[in-house]
C-alpha cells in the first residue's frame, strides 16, 4: 500500500469516526451486522465474477433515528475509487423503501428484489443489473473504499424511468434527501 493511501484511509478513518458521532448525535444512524466500520468487506459480501470469487450477499444493513418528516428511504452502495474515468462504480441503489422501513435483512438484493418490502425498487448497478453487485476491484490495485448510504427522503416515492441509471436515481435521491448516514468499508485483491 502507497503511503498517500494509507494516509487516505486514516484520514478517512478519522473522518468517518467524526461524521458518524455527528450524525449519531444529530440523527440518522446507520449500522450492519456485516459491514465493520473502516474493516475489510467479508468475502461473503464480494461479487463472483470478474475473477472474484465471494458469494455476492448483499449485507444486511439497519437504521433508526430517522427525521421527522420522513417519508421513505434509499440506499446506495458506491466505490469512487473504481477506474471508470471518475464516475467510480455503483454497487447497489434502491429506492422507494417505505418510511416504516428500519432495515434491510442479509440478502435482500436479489436481482429479482423478493427480499426487499412492498413497493421498493432497484435501478441497475454498474455491473448492468438491479440488485447487490459486490465489490471486485481489479487484481493488485490498491484498497478500494465502500460508501453504504441511507437517505431519509421528503417523498412517498421517487418516479423514474425504467431504464434510470444509478446516477440519475442519485441525483433525485440527493434532492429530496432530508437526512443521510453513511458507513465506510474497504476491498482489495
């Protein structure tokens, strides 16, 4: 690992320690069984294809302390390290999870979403389909950082197109976004 990005990641450390305890004591809390704060991403959450050979589990992820107002929540998984020009890389967006939701079970991201309560819906990730696309970095690159987000939204439901990228569904998401928690991991082979 270079030194900038060891000096990255506990920079990155620091901060998310800094946010978390601001975001624990102003709202919004984000937490899961699966993904340790600033740890590695088991190898059950890792995606199986591309020469990664995880079980590709979408990881279960919980909240609380949503803000009055709430009406719905969206989740989304992001890799700004990916080498994609500058876009980084979507692992999973869904959106349209009822306000009574606190909560994702392990494996809900199925491309089909049969885990996922009523109404909610998943915009295809970068790797071209809906559902939990895990991380897969390439071979010998350095340690990739994981954004798990919850958005607490102003609105019932957010209505996209059908073929919506990750993208756009963020960039609806981050407007009716009334509160946000966020939880760092990182991956690399």
């Amino acid at each position: 690992m270079t030194i900038l990005r060891t000096l990255k990641l506990a920079a990155l450390g620091v901060a998310t320690m800094l946010s978390t305890q601001v975001v624990r004591a102003e709202g919004l809390e984000l937490s899961s069984p699966d993904i340790k704060v600033n740890e590695p991403i088991p190898a059950a959450q890792v995606f199986n294809g591309f020469g990664c050979t995880g079980q590709n589990i979408s990881p279960a992820l919980n909240w609380k302390n949503a803000p009055a107002g709430t009406k719905s929540f969206a989740v989304m998984v992001h890799d700004p390290d990916a080498p994609t020009g500058g876009a980084g890389f979507w692992h999973w967006v869904v959106l349209n999870l009822p306000a009574s939701t606190t909560g994702l079970p392990r494996g809900a991201g199925t491309v089909d979403g049969k885990g996922l309560p009523a109404g909610a819906k998943q915009i295809t990730t970068d790797y071209g389909n809906p559902g939990w696309g895990g991380p897969c970095p390439p071979q010998g690159s350095e340690p990739h950082m994981y954004y798990f987000t919850v958005y607490a939204l102003k609105v019932d439901k957010l209505d996209l197109p059908a073929n919506a990228t990750a993208s756009l569904a963020g960039f609806m998401i981050n407007a009716n976004a009334i509160d946000k928690a966020v939880i760092t991991a990182f991956y690399s082979r």
